[in-house]
C-alpha cells in the first residue's frame, strides 16, 4: 500500500531539494529566486516515505488583500496522484486572503479551473540578445532614496502596497531605473539570463524606453514577459523570440485589483 506523502511548511534548509525537484522537472536551477521566494513567502512541500521533497508551492501574501500562488511542481515520479490539486488546495486555504492569482502554464490550467480560478489575461515571454544601442536620456538609475516612490506606485498599479516586498527586491535586483512621469522597471539575473521585471509605465512607449535603457551594455541573453501585444511585437523586431505563454488567474474576484493597465511586465510570474 502506498502511503501519501507528508505535508510540512518548506524552510530555508529546503532549498537544495527544492532544486532538485526543480531540475526532475527541467525547471531551471534558480537559487537566488527559490531563496527569496522561501524568505517572503510560505512554502509547502510534500515528502515521500524515504524523506524526499516531491512536491511543492509557495503563497506570497500582500497583506490580508491579496496572495499570489507559485512554484505549483510535482515530481515526475508522483504523477497523476493528485498531489498538485493537494498542494494548490492546502494553498487556497491558507491564503488568508479573500483575492488569490497565479500564472498557469496550459498543463495546469484545467487543475485551476477545478479549483474556481479564472483566467483574466494571458502573459508571453520573450527571449533573445537585445540590439546595442544608447542610454536615451528619459531615464536614470533608482537610487535607494526612490524606494518610497517606488512602493506607492507599484501599489497603485498592483492594487496593494508590498512594501516588504520592494525592500528586498531593491537588493535582490541587477538594476532599477525610473522615468520622469513616475515609471519605474527592473531586472534580476536568472541563471544565464537577464530578467526584466517590474516594468510600470504611462504608455507603451515608456515601457519601450525603459525596456531599452535596461538593456544597455546587458552581456547576453534578456528575457521579457509582457501582457501587451504591442510590446511584444516589438520585442520580436528588435530580435527577441516568443517562447511560451500562460495565463494570469484569479481567484475570489472577477479580475486581479490595481490600474494593470500601466502594468506592462510583471515583477516575476511568481510574485505577480
């Protein structure tokens, strides 16, 4: 008879194994990501008789208004036991908070559609060497003073301040640069690879500039993940290649709250 796997809140001490459920899964080995994850948020995991993590997720919780649910995985070797409609259900009900999103590869969206989410947007990432090119001069490079600035306009844009959120991700960022209408956009390094994230602005033509200032002098590849069709085909003429989509859900709300027009790339699909 097979026993269930147990259930227990993921710790720091976890994180090798989680990469090692991560790489069964072909997930890319992103350890300073599953490290901040793991210190903002509640990690859950699922371990096999022999003590072995063979599933996991993450709830990120901003405040009591809004969760974000990530890091949904299951071992290869577990498959098809329902230990994912498992995790995302212990998820929702720890939430404790009445609005829940997430982004849903194709894979997953039927579980989530189980479960009562709903998609509201769809979400496209883009890859590939971003052409050299020039500071435009519309823009210039956070400092920590700007901090403050920052976190009342991602509230605006996202629905909830986070706070907390921005104070460790001004660290965990490569770069921070604002433009002078109140926009703001960031990477992070991935592995070999160069995120963009959050990118916050009036138009699309901002969001273009700041995109553009960010890649400057940038030693290899870019990935950007845009809600717009626009932006995306701009990214394509400037090189970039579409690799995958997924869909932003939401659950205990007709749409995810804030002004998401101004949205134009998220700060990670597993922070929202």
């Amino acid at each position: 008879m097979t026993t269930d796997p147990a259930l227990r809140a993921l710790v720091y001490d976890d994180l090798a194994a989680c990469l090692k459920l991560a790489a069964d899964r072909d997930w890319p080995a992103e350890e300073r990501k599953w490290g901040l994850l793991l210190d903002l948020g509640s990690g859950y995991g699922l371990f096999d008789e022999s003590g072995a993590l063979v599933g996991t997720t993450i709830v990120t919780r901003y405040g009591a208004e809004h969760a974000v649910i990530s890091m949904v995985l299951v071992a290869s070797s577990h498959g098809g036991r329902g230990l994912g409609r498992r995790l995302v259900g212990h998820a929702l009900a720890n939430a404790g908070c009445p609005v829940v999103s997430l982004h849903a590869t194709a894979l997953g969206r039927p579980l989530y559609e189980k479960l009562g989410f709903r998609s509201v947007a769809r979400l496209t990432s883009y890859y590939g060497t971003f052409p050299a090119g020039e500071l435009s001069g519309r823009t210039r490079a956070a400092v920590r003073a700007d901090l403050a600035a920052v976190v009342r306009e991602d509230a605006e844009v996202f629905g909830v301040e986070r706070e907390q959120l921005w104070k460790d991700y001004f660290r965990f960022t490569d770069q921070v640069r604002l433009d002078a209408v109140g926009g703001f956009a960031a990477t992070w390094r991935s592995v070999d690879t160069l995120v963009v994230g959050p990118v916050v602005a009036d138009t699309v033509d901002d969001a273009k500039t700041l995109i553009g200032d960010l890649a400057v002098g940038v030693d290899g590849d870019l990935r950007v993940d845009t809600y717009q069709d626009e932006l995306g085909s701009w990214l394509e003429r400037k090189g970039l290649v579409e690799r995958s989509s997924v869909d932003l859900m939401v659950h205990g709300a007709t749409d995810v709250p804030g002004d998401r027009a101004r949205l134009h790339v998220p700060l990670m699909q597993a922070l929202g």
